[in-house]
C-alpha cells in the first residue's frame, strides 16, 4: 500500500519534494495558502509570528514600516505630533489645528480657546487675552473694536455691554461709556454723543 502525501497547512510549506514534515513560516513570513513551498513577507503594517497563515495587523497607536515583523511588539510606538490608525504603515502628521500626543491613534482638534498654526505638532498653543480661537483653530483672532475676552485660551470674543465701549482691536476690557455720550447697544466700538452735549 501507498501513503497519499499530505498537504502542508497555512502557515506551513515543504520545501523539497519528497519531504517527510512540513516546515513552519519563519517569523516575519506568513503563508495563507495550503500545499505551499514558499512563505511570504509579511505585509507593511503588519507582524508575522512563526507559523502564521495571515499577517496581523499592528495595533493602533503603533506602525509597522518593515516586512519582517515577528509580534506586536515589534511595531514602533507613533511618534508625537502624530496619529496611527490600526495597520499604519507610517505615521501620519496632525494637521494644523490639531496635536496628538506620544502613542496615538487619531489626531484631536484644537479645543476652542486655543489653536495650532503648524502640523505635526503634539500640543495646541492658548489664545491669549484679547483673541479668541474656535475649536479647530489655526490661529488666534484677535477681538474685534467693541468685542473683548478678558481672559486667556476663550473660544469667542464678547461685545461690550450695554453703558460700556471700546475702540480699540485685541482689548481686554470695555470702557465705560464717556459722560456727554451715551452707549444704549452691546458691541460699541465708540460712544454715541448725547444731543447738545449734555
């Protein structure tokens, strides 16, 4: 009687015809295939353990930049400024008016009351007093004349209360209304003189 061969599992290969045991993928290599004689690279942004029939997938807030990547551990941890989503082959540079921290998956935006002019950066900067900055911002603004924050990292500038003004743009403070005039709106840049100076 004759023995029928037996085919090599994914994950395994024979080499040489007439071999008597099939051989394991070398870590780094996968093989999805049965009956196979060679094993494959493992994939970019991906690991490879001995033996394996598919590449798996670095983990997000890691990338895998090489095909010979034996586990997870051997994805490099995604630098600051940075994001890496799940099988990120490199990292990803936030955008302007975003920042991501050390080992991250995504990029977070800017929150309002502060910004981040460059890309690939790891913190977002505060608006200073005098500016606001939405969610998201680039850049400061600064206040408009009759608008104000009186504080820093604001996400919106504020109108001068009604009795108060203020000329000047980037202020900090609204004046009060000037005697001989007289402020009845909110927003004023500049008072409204009372008839006849009185």
């Amino acid at each position: 009687g004759s023995v029928s061969p037996t085919p090599c599992s994914p994950g395994t290969i024979s080499e040489a015809f007439g071999a008597r045991e099939c051989t394991p993928c070398d870590g780094g290599k996968y093989q999805p295939r049965s009956n196979a004689t060679v094993c494959l690279p493992c994939e970019l942004g991906s690991h490879c353990a001995e033996g394996a029939s598919a590449a798996l997938l670095c983990p997000s807030t890691t990338y895998g930049n090489a095909t010979n990547l034996t586990s997870a551990a051997n994805c490099a941890d995604c630098p600051e400024g940075h994001a890496c989503a799940t099988g990120s082959v490199v990292p990803v540079p936030c955008a302007a008016g975003s920042a991501a921290a050390a080992k991250s998956a995504v990029c977070t935006r800017c929150a309002a009351g502060r910004f981040q002019s460059r890309a690939g950066e790891s913190t977002c900067e505060v608006c200073a007093a005098g500016s606001a900055c939405a969610e998201g911002a680039m850049v400061s603004v600064i206040c408009s004349a009759g608008t104000v924050t009186s504080q820093p990292e604001q996400g919106t500038c504020i109108g001068c209360a009604i009795g108060s003004y203020q000329k000047a743009r980037g202020a900090t403070a609204c004046n009060d209304c000037d005697p001989g005039s007289y402020c009845n709106t909110e927003g004023l840049a500049a008072p409204d003189l009372c008839p006849g100076g009185e």
